[in-house]
C-alpha cells in the first residue's frame, strides 16, 4: 500500500470519457445496447477482481478462515457443554475471548498502518493456528476446565482484534480504486455463503468426530490462510489495467480521498465531519442488534413461534441468504452516485423490516421479512466499507477501521446484556419494535447531516 493519496483528476476522467466504451461509443444505428449484452457485461464487472492473482488468493483464504470461524464457533461451546461445564463457564471462557478482542482493536489498526496490512495478517493467522493448535491438544487431553482454556481464548481474542483493522484496509492494497466495489461485493457475499455452509459443515464434524476434529480444521483454515497470504505479491495500479475501467461506464466511479498527504490521525478524527456521523449511526445501529440476534431472535423461535431450535436455524438462514443476495447486489449499487442517500434509505428499510417480524404470521412469514432485512443489511455493509475504503486516506485507513470497528464491537457486551433485561420482563417482540425505532431515529439524524446526504 502507497502512503500517497489516489486522486482522480477532473482531466483525467474527461480524457477517459473521450475513449469508446461500450456505453459512449457511436452507434450508427442509433440502437441502445442489447439486454443480454448489458448482463454479460455486468457480470464480468461484478466478477473482474478475480482476474487479479493477489485478490484471489485473499479471496480464497479468508474463505477458508471464515469457515474455520464457524467450527470454532460450534466446536467450543460444544466440547465445554458435553464435558459437563455450566453455561455459566461457556460465558466465561466467551469473554475472556471477546474482552481482549476489542481492547487490540486500535493497536491493529495502528499496525496496520505503520507495517502494512498483509504483514499484520500474516502474523496474526500464524499466532492464531498456533493458539487454535494448544486447544486441540487440550480438548484432545480432556482439559475442558475454565482455567486453560480462558487462558488460550484471550490471546485468541486479542490476535484477532489485531487481525480485524487490518483485514478491512486490505482490498486497497490488491484492487484499484474502480474495482473496490465489485471485490467489497464478492467478499460480502463469500463471507455470508461461508457462515452458511461453516456452520452446517462444523454442525456434521462435531456430531460425527467430536470437537477436536473441527477445532483441527480451524488451525488447519488459519494455516491455509497464512500460506495465501504469504504467496501474495503486490501489484500496483500504475503496472496494471483496471478491468472495471474497461467494462463499467465511468461516469458511474466514485469520488476517492482528497485529502492532504500529510494529515495526521488526530487532525482527521477532529475535522472528518462525515467520520463523526458515521460513528454515532454505527453506535446506534449496533446498539440493540446484538441482543436482536442472538438474544431476541431465539426467544422468539422458542417462544410465541413454538419453532425450536430448527425454526431458529432457519430464521438466521434466512437473514443470511437475504445478506448473500445484497452483498452481490452491492458491487453495482456500489458505483452508483447519491451513496449516502441510498444507505439512509436501506436503513429505513431496516427499520422498517425488524419490528414486522414478530407479527409477521409466524414462522414462514417472519423468514420472508428477515430475507428482505438481509437484503438490505447486505447492501448496507458492503457499501459502507466500499465508501470508507474510498474516501479514507490510505495512510490513516487502518487506523480509522479500527475506531469503527470499535464503535461496531464496543457496544455489543451492553446490547447482549440491556437486551436480555428488556426481553426477560417484556418479552421480545417489545425489542424489535425498539431496534426498528432506534433505526429510525439513526436514519433521521444521518439526513438531517448534510456531509451524509451528499456523500457521492
């Protein structure tokens, strides 16, 4: 990654409008472009970062890592429950994982910065499959106690908050400017289709070959993860042709950082206007989402829709392919201008989607809303990493990842926690309505900002 700032000049992209294009070139005939002509080229759009070597091999190993996640995921809560651990000791054990995770946050973000993100990833995997590797020899000795393994699940955490800022500002460092929302599009969408068949895959591995098993094939995803990386070499936009320049009409590009080069840290976090917005609408976003999912979501399954833990399964499936569909969609909205508009807009919708499901006839309907929220939740995710690629000076983007993904992760203990309160004494339909008020309320406050509405 260059510490210099990307600029487009107004010059630059006049004298690319001047060459033929497949949308600016003279048609003789006065035809507008064949439907199936326009597809075609929408797909190689939306497909053109996997010509490059470098976001290939990320591509493929941070799919790798994120299915490794999920039988991390299944894999330690099992081993402590089927050995006789109280939940109570699972939460114990959770924390000592999630606690580090967010005090290593800015420090990565710091790293990244100032070594690079591959390195930070690089070394962050290695420690990880190291770490991974001791809890398989733990499960494997049947040391399953609080003790030992909180002791490995805080490094854990703590390498993760490091990795986290780091993973976010390295599409920078693979794609050009032009190709940054179709690769945020494919990595949005990798990542929903991995938690999905993750976490179906560890559901199989620990009922047919125990925890270790699958706690072996998260260490063995983080190595496969280190490897990609280490088989990386950078490429910088002035060596190659940008593939989305050569498909996509320009007049679609977004506008990137115009930044001075040498702006510190501090000075943007005191004049970024936009920053601040995007920080409190993040709080508030993430403030009750939380215990929506994790605390909410179940009850409901539970309770009023009597639909177990398989109906719970199925709500999340839901969310998840609705998330897959938006993050592939994203890639072209991405390009779009009005961004700012259209991501107050998705939040609209989601806060108009998350209190219907309760009252949405049970089950099957609670899953088509929750579907149409993933949609929206898809597009928003990835279109806010795409703009805040963009528009961040690279030097600082670390840093500034770090600081929203804080803002992102910070809240969550109190959500889990305000939000199993307010489901115990008023049941959790009363916690969607408000998640869907809070929105509201996020949506309102980023219009009435004028940085946001005409962010391009």
């Amino acid at each position: 990654m260059s510490v210099t700032i990307h600029t487009s000049s107004v010059s630059e992209r006049e004298q690319r409008q001047a060459l033929p294009t497949p949308d600016n070139r003279a048609d003789p005939v006065g035809k507008t472009e064949p439907e199936d002509l326009r597809a075609s080229r929408l797909v190689k759009t939306t497909l053109a970062p996997l010509r490059v070597r470098d976001f290939r091999l990320l591509f493929s190993g941070q799919m790798a890592s994120t299915i490794g996640d999920m039988f991390y995921a299944v894999a330690l809560p099992w081993l402590m429950l089927s050995s006789g651990r109280s939940p109570q000791e699972l939460g114990i054990v959770l924390a000592a994982y999630g606690v580090p995770r967010v005090g290593t946050l800015l420090l990565g973000g710091l790293l990244s910065d100032r070594l690079r993100p591959r390195r930070v990833m690089l070394l962050t995997d290695l420690m990880r499959a190291l770490l991974v590797s001791t809890l398989v020899i733990l499960a494997a000795g049947g040391h399953t106690a609080v003790g030992p393994l909180a002791a490995v699940s805080a490094p854990l955490g703590a390498f993760t908050g490091l990795f986290l800022p780091a993973y976010y500002s390295m599409l920078p460092e693979v794609l050009s400017e032009d190709e940054l929302p179709a690769g945020n599009a494919l990595n949005g969408s990798a990542f929903q289709l991995a938690v999905l068949v993750g976490s179906a895959v560890a559901g199989v591995v620990v009922s047919r070959l125990q925890p270790v098993a699958a706690l072996a094939g998260d260490a063995a995803t983080f190595a496969i993860s280190a490897a990609t990386l280490l088989a990386m070499r950078r490429q910088s936009d002035s060596t190659r042709e940008s593939a989305v320049n050569r498909d996509a009409p320009l007049e679609d590009a977004p506008a990137i950082s115009t930044f001075a080069p040498d702006i510190t840290f501090w000075q943007l976090l005191r004049q970024w206007r936009l920053l601040h917005v995007g920080l409190v609408v993040m709080v508030c976003l993430n403030l009750t989402s939380g215990a929506l999912f994790e605390v909410a979501l179940p009850s409901l399954a539970h309770g009023p829709f009597a639909a177990g833990a398989t109906g719970f399964g199925l709500l999340l499936a839901a969310f998840g392919v609705g998330a897959l569909v938006g993050g592939l969609a994203a890639g072209v909205v991405g390009r779009l201008h009005r961004r700012g508009a259209i991501m107050l807009v998705l939040i609209v919708g989601l806060a108009g989607f998350y209190p219907l499901v309760p009252f949405a006839g049970g089950l099957t309907g609670a899953m088509v809303v929750l579907a149409a929220a993933g949609i929206a939740n898809g597009l928003l995710n990835v279109l806010f990493f795409i703009v805040t690629q963009q528009l961040t000076p690279r030097h600082l983007l670390g840093r500034v990842m770090s600081v929203l993904m804080l803002a992102n992760l910070g809240v969550y203990p109190l959500s889990v926690a305000l939000g199993g309160v307010v489901i115990t004494h008023f049941g959790p339909a009363v916690l969607f309505v408000a998640t869907g008020g809070l929105m509201a309320l996020a949506s309102l406050f980023g219009w009435l900002e004028p940085e946001m509405r005409q962010l391009r």
